[in-house]
C-alpha cells in the first residue's frame, strides 16, 4: 500500500474513532438522564402514601410563594398524563395506573357536572375517601375561597392527553376499564367542542361552575392530541366515531401545515375561523412528526422554523424568538428529532441534564420566568402565562420520555419511519 493510501486509511480510522468517542458520551448522557428523571418520577410516586390512587403536585417544590400560590400543590392532569405514561416508559406501570385511577374517581365523581368531564387540575396528593378534590385556596385577604378560572375548566388537549395515559395502562393491564374511560372521555370531546368551519375541535370549557364559557378557538395543538387518542383507541374500540373524530383532527392539523414558511400555525382565533399567524408555539411544531406516523416528508422542514425561531442556547424556548429555554419543549425537540430520523446533539442531552434540581425534578426553565405569548383564559387582561424556574413534572416527564426513546402519542418506542410524499 503507497503511503498516499495508507494516510488517507489512517485519516478515515481517526474520524472512525472520533465518531464512535463522541456516540458513546452522547449515549452515556441520555442514560444518565433516564435514570435520574425515571427515578425523580418514582420518587414523587412513592412519596404518596399506600397504593391506591393519587395524583402528583406539578409544582412539588411551591411553599409559602404568595406570588403563585395558585399553583400550590396543584395537580394539573397534563402534567399527570405525561408522568403515567413516562412512569410506564420507566418501568413503573403500577404507578402509572395509580394516576389513572385517580382520573377514573375524578370523571366518575365531579362535584357539579355529571357528564364524566375532567378538570384541567386537582389537589395533588393520595386520594382518601374516594374524592378527588378540586384545587384551591382559603385566601385570608378577603376571608374567600380561592379557585383559578382556568383549573376548573376543561381544556379539550387535557382531556386527549388523559385518554393517551388510559391507553397506556390499558396496554399494560388489558383491563376494559381503561379503555372504556379513553373512549368515554375522546365522547366528551365530540359532545362538547366540535365544530364546523373550518371542522376540528374547539378549546374546551373556560370558568367557575356556575358560568362556564367555550371556547370557539381552535388549537392545532389540542387537535394533534385527539388525532393521535382517537387513532390509538380505534386499534382496540369498535367504534367508528373514533375513526371520524381522528380524521377531522388530523385534516385539521394538515390544514395548518404552511408549506411557504415550513411551520405548523397555532391555529385560530377566538371566531374559530380567522387563522392565528402572528404567533408559533414549539409545541405545535413538534408534535405532529411524533403523533403522525408516518409523517410527510414535508414536515421534517419545520426545523429551519425552529432552528430559526425557537431556538435558545443549546435548547429551545417556547415562544416565537424566546427569552429563554423551555425545559419540556427541549425535551420534545430530542424526541421529534428521533422521530424525524436526525441526531440528538449531545448538547441538548447535557442541557436537559443539568435542569435537574435537588429533588431530581427538572426545573421548568433555566431563567426566573419565560413567557409563552398566550394568556391563560379570556378573562386575562395581557399574556400572563409563564413558565418559572421551578422543579416541573411535565418537564421531568418529557425528558424521561426523549430519553427512554417512548412515544406518548402512540404508546410505542419511537421510530423513525419512511414518510409519505
């Protein structure tokens, strides 16, 4: 062999090398990461007493801050969804179903409704006596029971979501229950919040009990989660609505693909019919490559969007042009990036790594605050929802999730398949 070939062997033998050094550390760092978020999640599980149902506080570390005492040991059911399923990726489907009974007890006994609904958040905490108590607060500054607006609603994506951890344990255990709870809830989606115009489903139910208000928007994102529910349930329900309701979600999230600008809009404004342009959530950029499978190439273009628009540091925020990291949206880019058959930097696995806190819950975000550019509710009167440098589940949880390689969407590994034209 000329000396020529033999340094060209050498030169392609340390790229080799090189490669293989830097897969190993990537493959290391995302190993740590599922075991210390796998073990966060396990730990919050077992801290509620016994084995029975429970629910886990969002925000476990909030004590004595007045400034968001609202969401003081506050279950928010996505957040619960999201650690069910992770819980089952980890390895602890027992407590995953612990969660889902919980849900179970809370449609099967609502304080004022009885069509099965769920509320977007509970009191978090082992459930005694068969209730699942509706979060709150006694506020001494006024002698008045304090309760948010929105935690008492029902917003239409929470409900998906709670459908999606009842098929996860429903594959687990193969107990009819879940599966039946998955598809009474993805019913009350189609009672309540279709429509038509474009058709797709609406945001849910806003407000107290005794004036709870629609809402006419329509979310790309909530639309996403129904789509993949209603495709999921469809594979064990007879039932043919479920195969309609998946259609109308999925047509409406294609609708939303703007092929000139490679992003997914938000969806529509309060009329339910203007499209949303101004704004883009990372989330709704992600998710469609990981509940849609396969996915059309097309789609694998909204990362120039996001590189170019959610981007922050190594990780990404949650809104247009962010003013800081979004720790579970992070998460989410490394799961659609398997999804769509790319790379996950090794960056991006250290940045989520070094979000965990001293419980091992990861901090929501880096910075004290980052703001989403939505409001929570129609009663706000600027876009007062936030992200805070605070322990999360739901960011816990998505980690655990990109990390483990699950996809919450479909209840599978995630993979990357050959896409549609």
């Amino acid at each position: 062999m000329s000396s020529r070939w033999r340094h060209v062997v050498n030169i392609g033998l340390i790229l080799t090398l090189v490669a293989s050094a830097t897969l190993h550390a990537t493959d290391a760092t995302r190993q740590q990461l599922a075991e210390s978020s796998c073990s966060a999640l396990r730990s919050a599980a077992t801290s509620a007493p016994g084995n029975g149902p429970m629910l886990l506080a969002s925000y476990p570390s909030l004590k004595g801050n007045d400034a968001i005492r609202a969401l003081e040991n506050v279950a928010f059911v996505y957040d619960n969804a999201l650690a069910g399923i992770a819980l089952s990726a980890c390895g602890s489907p027992e407590q995953a179903q612990r969660i889902a009974d919980a849900l179970l007890l809370a449609a099967a006994h609502d304080p004022s409704f009885g069509d099965g609904r769920l509320r977007n958040a509970y009191r978090a905490g082992a459930i005694k006596g068969g209730k699942v108590e509706l979060p709150g607060y006694w506020q001494s500054k006024g002698n008045y029971w304090s309760q948010d607006p929105y935690q008492v609603g029902t917003a239409t994506g929470n409900v998906a979501w709670a459908a999606l951890l009842m098929l996860t344990v429903y594959d687990n255990t193969h107990d009819r229950r879940y599966l039946d709870a998955a598809v009474a809830q993805l019913h009350w989606i189609q009672a309540h919040t279709a429509s038509t115009g474009p058709a797709a489903y609406e945001g849910g139910l806003f407000g107290y009990d005794n004036a709870q208000r629609a809402q006419h928007w329509k979310a790309t994102e909530h639309n996403i989660d129904v789509y993949a529910a209603a495709t999921w349930a469809s594979r064990d329900a007879n039932d043919a609505t479920l195969v309609q309701q998946a259609k109308i979600a999925g047509d409406f999230v294609n609708t939303m693909w703007d092929g000139a600008q490679h992003r997914f809009l938000v969806g529509t404004l309060d009329d339910g019919k203007t499209l949303s342009r101004d704004k883009s959530g990372l989330d709704e950029q992600l998710w469609p490559l990981l509940a849609f499978h396969p996915h059309p190439a097309d789609w694998n273009q909204v990362w120039s969007w996001v590189e170019a628009q959610h981007r922050s540091g190594e990780g990404y925020g949650y809104r247009r042009q962010p003013d800081g990291i979004w720790t579970e949206g992070s998460a989410q880019a490394a799961a659609a990036m398997q999804a769509s058959g790319k790379q996950v930097p090794d960056s991006l696995w250290q940045l989520l790594a070094a979000q965990r806190s001293d419980d091992g819950m990861l901090y929501a975000t880096p910075q004290p605050r980052i703001s989403t550019d939505f409001a929570i509710g129609p009663t706000s009167t600027y876009a007062d929802f936030f992200y805070y440098h605070y322990p999360h589940l739901g960011a816990t949880a998505w980690a655990a999730l990109a990390a483990k390689g699950w996809n919450p969407f479909t209840g599978r590994p995630i993979a990357s398949a050959e896409n549609t034209p």
